[in-house]
C-alpha cells in the first residue's frame, strides 16, 4: 500500500476529519460512515504491510492510517450523538 492511497483521509493538527471526492453524496452520516470504513480497510491494510515488511515506514504509515480511523470513528461518533437529540 503506498502514499498515495492513504490521500482519501486527511487529518488535520486540530482533529477536524476532511472528506473528499469519493465518498456518497447525500447526508453527513453516510459520508462520515463512508469516511470511518474506507479509513478502517486502509488502517487493516497497512498492519497487513507492517506484519509482511516490519520496518520504521511501514510502522509510520501503519500509525497514520490508524490516525486517520481513529479521527474518522470519532467525527461518527459526533454525528451519531446528534442525531439522537
């Protein structure tokens, strides 16, 4: 898995989930559900590289990916929270 394939997710220093082109239209729910299974699969994705090839990039991709779905459940989370209320 290269570089290139964990672009789909960004993260930034504040926490703040970006989606981008890819994801369902509709509403945010979707688009963040669609957002947390993509970074989930990428995340799944890199360990398997890590496990196949440790080595200190593999480790960091792996750590990015789990960044970004760890960014990703939460930005759901929040969403899921209010759409309860």
């Amino acid at each position: 898995m290269g570089l290139r394939q964990f672009r789909d997710l960004l993260v930034r220093d504040s926490g703040e989930l970006i989606i981008v082109p890819g994801a369902p239209p509709g509403d945010t729910f979707a688009e963040l559900l669609w957002a947390w299974r993509s970074a989930r699969n990428e995340c799944k994705a890199a360990y398997d590289a890590w496990c196949r090839s440790p080595s200190s990039t593999e480790y960091v991709i792996h750590q990015a990916a789990a960044d970004r779905a760890d960014a990703a459940q939460d930005a759901l989370a929040g969403a899921w929270r209010r759409e309860e209320r």
